[in-house]
C-alpha cells in the first residue's frame, strides 16, 4: 500500500520528525508550505477566524495514496491551520488518517485536539499521537517560552521516531 507522511513546520520540530518516520517505513514524505510568511499574528488569526490559509503543494499530491499520516505542530489547542487544506480533502473523500504531533505540552495536554481532528478530517482516525516538549526537558517548570525555543535533538529524534514507527506498525501494513 502506498504510504504519504504529509508534514507542516513552523520551527522544523516535525519536520524532523517527518522525516525520520518517513526514512524508517519508506514512506513518501510531503513538505508543507505557507504561501504567505507565517508569524504569530497569522497563527492567531487564523485560529480566531477560522481560517484556512494557502498552502503548497496542492492538495492533489495525496490523491494516489492509501495511507495518509499527518504531522504538525498543536497550536492553540488546534491542529496547526496550513494542514486545514489537507483535513477537508480526507474527509470529503472519507479516508482513514492518523495524526502525530510533536506539540509544547506546557498547558493542559490539548483536551480538545481529538474533536477538532474529527470535525475537519472526519472521524476514520487510526491512531492520535500527542507527544510534547516539556516531556522531554530535564526542568519540571518548563514555560512556554522554553518548549516554543526548544529544537529536537538527534537522540529525541530517534527516541519518538522508534515509538512512531512501532505504533504505525501495529496499525498499518508497511
Ligand atoms: C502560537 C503558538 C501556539 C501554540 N499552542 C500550543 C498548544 O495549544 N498546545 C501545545 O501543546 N503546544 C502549543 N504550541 C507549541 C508548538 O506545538 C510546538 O512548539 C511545536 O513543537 C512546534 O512545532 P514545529 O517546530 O513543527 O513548528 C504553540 C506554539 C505556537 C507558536
């Protein structure tokens, strides 16, 4: 079956990830990208207004693809919003998906993040993988401004990608 790991990045965090993941199952990886500069004005509007910002490439690119797993950072309790675009195609067509996030962490755990899933992508999700920052620093009072700095480093990188990839195989044939 022919696997997508379709990843956005503000920072790199999951684009990183992405990669990793999408080396070890041999899955095509597709990057990505705010049309216009993103900044924290545009994140907050965005997920104020509801806002389905443009993105390349086109949505098209997943289409001959049958196991779609997305990668993007959790913003303001939300999926971040250049994967919109993405989530309304999947549900239109009714496909199964999982999403993995590398998020901060530092606040309550993103409680609504499932619901807001379903709502966009539809409710065939396969697997929900919230991992988050503040896990992985030594400090017990990690802040916002810590984990919105932070960068992973080749040793979380390979500490997440094994729990990924050991949770894709359980779900998926790869
Ligand atoms: C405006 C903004 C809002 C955020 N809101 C949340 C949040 O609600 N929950 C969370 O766990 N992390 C939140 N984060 C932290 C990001 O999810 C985290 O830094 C992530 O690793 C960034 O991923 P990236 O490097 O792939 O862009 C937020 C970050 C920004 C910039």
């Amino acid at each position: 079956m022919k696997t997508c790991i379709v990843t956005y990045s503000m920072s790199g965090n999951n684009e990183k990830l992405g990669q990793r993941v999408a080396d070890s199952i041999q899955a095509d990886h597709i990057v990505l990208k705010d049309e216009k500069t993103r900044t924290m004005g545009t994140i907050v509007v965005d997920m104020l207004f509801n806002r389905t910002p443009k993105v390349t490439p086109d949505v098209k690119v997943i289409e001959n693809y049958e196991q779609i797993i997305l990668m993007g950072p959790v913003w303001m309790g939300h999926v971040a919003s250049p994967l919109r675009k993405v989530m309304k195609h999947i549900k239109s067509k009714g496909l199964k998906y999982s999403f993995v996030t590398i998020s901060g962490g530092t606040l309550n755990k993103n409680p609504k993040l499932i619901n807001d899933l379903k709502k966009r992508a539809g409710e065939n999700i396969l697997l929900l993988k919230d991992w988050y920052i503040a896990d992985l620093m030594d400090s017990s009072n990690v802040n916002m401004k810590d984990t919105g700095e932070y960068q992973l480093t080749s040793s979380d990188i390979e500490l997440l990608s094994v729990d990924v990839v050991a949770s894709l195989k359980d779900i998926y044939d790869l």
